[in-house]
C-alpha cells in the first residue's frame, strides 16, 4: 500500500452519467450512515479476487473507497477520484466523477481501473451492506468491498517513550502492539494484554484492555515502562504516522513512537514446507516453497514446480503472477494442487507462530508452514 501512483497528477477529467443532487433523503439517511461508518477496501471484480501488481517487493494497486454525507472518493489503484451521491433503498445514485490522469501501463492496473470506473460510473447502481461488505452492481458488473481497517496485520514494536530511547535494560523484550481488524494485542512490558480497538477522529481508541497475569518480571524498568504504555494507551493517544515505518501515540503526559516489526528476514534463505491444509489433506510429496528478497517466490506443489512474485508489508502478504510447469498426477494430488496455488493467489496475511513456523490465512484458508529442517 506504499505507493499508489506510478507517474505525476496530470489532469482532472469526468466520467459517469447523471447530475445527481449531493443531498440525501431522509428515506436514504440510514444507508448513508452504514456506507459512511466504514471504509472500504476493494476485495473481488466482478466475483474474482483484485489483483494487485508487484514491483519492487511492494505491492501496487489497492483501491479503497470512503463516503462522507453526501460525498464519495477513493482510488482505482492508479488514479484518484470523487463524486457526490445519493442513495434510495439499495439504489445508489451519483454525480460525473472527477478522476485524475495518471498514466500506466502496466495491464493488471489499466484493466483494474477500466472495471472499476466503469462500475462505479455506470447508472441504476444497487449496493447492499452485510456482516461480509459491501456490494456494488451495475450493468457493466460488481464490486465487492472489504471493510478497511488501516492498521489491520501490523506490527509495532516501542522503540522511544517521550524523547528517551528505549536501551532494553531490565527489559525481556520492548513492548509490541499487533493489530487485527478490530482487535489489538501484544505485550507491555511485563503484561501481554488484548483489546478491541478503532480509529476516531480524535486518534485511537483502544477499550476492554484484558490483562495477562504478570510474568515473572520484577524490575523497576519493565514495570515502570508498562505503566507508562497502559496510560497511554488506555485513553485515546493521537495518531501519528510521520513516516511508513513509524506509529507515534500521544497524551498530554507522554509520546510512544513504535517502529514496524520486521518479518521478512525470517522467510528469506530458508525452504519451507506445507505441513497443514485447512479445506484439504497432503499426500504424496508435500508442497514448499522459498522466498527471495527480490520479490520473487518459488517452490513445489506437490506434483509441479511454480514461481511468482509477493510483497509483505508487515503482516500483509500478497501472491501475484504464478506459472507453473504442466506435469499430470493422480486426480487426488492434481485437485490439492489446484487449490494450494489458488490460496496462494488469495493470500491476505501471515501470522508467525515462531521463528520456525508460519500461517497464511486467506478468507477461507489456512496454510501452516515449517522450515525445512527443523
């Protein structure tokens, strides 16, 4: 999510049809608070998941969706844009959109724009809302969004408390904060905790903290330390990110900067083996693969060899542009195959169990590797 745009702003431009009105009716009022609550990151096209472009080891193409009141923006993955709209039942109305004019040419990133603009330009728009997303239809197709959480599968660890580094003296290990959609969890200095969290205005509201019983830590500095993040934390710090790499939470009383927890070192120079399948049983020889630090990931799926190309971004892990050679083997084998490569393809994030030992979550998957060897 490092980098939108491959070139600079050159123009704005307007597509779509209608001049819809910006106010909303009563009778969309409700509708409106439901799209506005959230925001939204683009999941499928037209029922098959977005593809993203990977250059560099980053992933390039997210396309998010906000709505204000009367007002809707968001990106294709290239180009920016907005327009006003008014919602009736499930139909979903909106003015010309004003788009910029970033030039790609990449194909994943033309065609992604191509479908969404052309979605979201389209008239006699539907969208409905659910526990899942939200749904957009037109006559020229649907989009299916994800609620975003912006910090959803990242990981902070605390590097500075106020203007003093941390040195690590009388520490086990600095406190850690790990997000997930809507909860947070990690350690605090001498407490590991869990908690719901979600962004307001006003920074980050962190509630129902739920403490671990202490470990066997006695020193001042750890137990000082903690308290000092719990006070923080426990009433709504503002948010800051100066930089990618950087979280700094702020009271009246004290500033937390958190840096982001590197995982990439511990998948590279390392073969690692699937060692479990949620939806499916290994036979046979069991599927590995390898990541390189140019981006690049190769391995085995049980009958043939593949390469593609993925980004991490914390705990964000995205799988592009799989080949793999065309051997044949028993049915069983071939289908456990197919659907590896194809949960590789859907990946969305990882969770490291330790240094040895990974899982891949898709929407509807798990895939638990091993480092070979170990």
């Amino acid at each position: 999510m490092k980098k939108l745009f491959l070139a600079a702003f050159i123009a704005i431009v307007f597509v779509g049809c209608g001049t819809t009105s910006p106010q909303i009716s009563d009778e969309g009022s409700n509708a409106a608070q439901k799209l506005s609550s959230n925001a939204w990151l683009l999941d499928k096209i037209n029922g098959k998941k977005m593809r993203l472009a990977i250059m560099g080891n980053e992933a390039i193409g997210v396309a998010i969706l906000n709505f204000t009141d009367d007002m809707l923006s968001g990106n294709t993955g290239t180009n920016q844009f907005k327009a006003s709209y008014t919602t009736q039942g499930d139909t979903l109305s909106t003015s010309q959109f004003a788009v910029t004019r970033v030039m790609t040419y990449h194909k994943i990133l033309s065609d992604n724009e191509r479908d969404i603009l052309g979605i979201l330009g389209a008239e006699g728009k539907t969208y409905t809302i659910d526990d899942k997303g939200l749904k957009i239809r037109s006559s020229n197709g649907t989009l299916f969004y994800k609620r975003y959480y912006a910090l959803a599968h990242t990981s902070w660890t605390l590097a500075r408390t106020g203007n003093k580094q941390l040195n690590g003296k009388g520490l086990i290990r600095p406190p850690l904060l790990e997000f997930k959609n809507d909860k947070v969890s990690g350690f605090l200095g001498v407490s590991t905790f869990d908690a719901n969290y979600r962004l307001t205005q006003n920074g980050l509201k962190i509630s129902n903290i739920r403490k671990s019983p202490e470990l066997e830590i006695d020193t001042k500095e750890a137990k000082s330390l903690e308290s000092d993040v719990v006070s923080v934390i426990s009433g709504t710090p503002a948010l800051q990110t100066p930089m990618p790499s950087m979280l700094v939470l702020g009271s009246s009383n004290n500033n937390l900067t958190f840096h982001r927890a590197a995982f990439g070192d511990v998948l590279h120079g390392a073969k690692w083996e699937l060692v479990s399948f949620k939806n499916a049983t290994i036979g046979g020889k069991k599927p590995n693969r390898e990541f390189n630090k140019d981006g690049t990931i190769y391995g085995n799926g049980g009958v043939n060899t593949f390469n593609g190309q993925y980004a991490l971004e914390d705990r964000k892990l995205y799988i592009t542009s799989i080949i793999s050679t065309l051997m044949a083997g028993t049915i069983r084998i071939m289908e456990v195959e197919s659907k590896y490569f194809k949960a590789l393809e859907n990946a969305e994030y990882i969770e490291f169990k330790d240094y040895n030992t990974f899982t891949i979550f898709t929407e509807d998957e798990e895939l638990t590797f091993r480092r070979l060897g170990q």
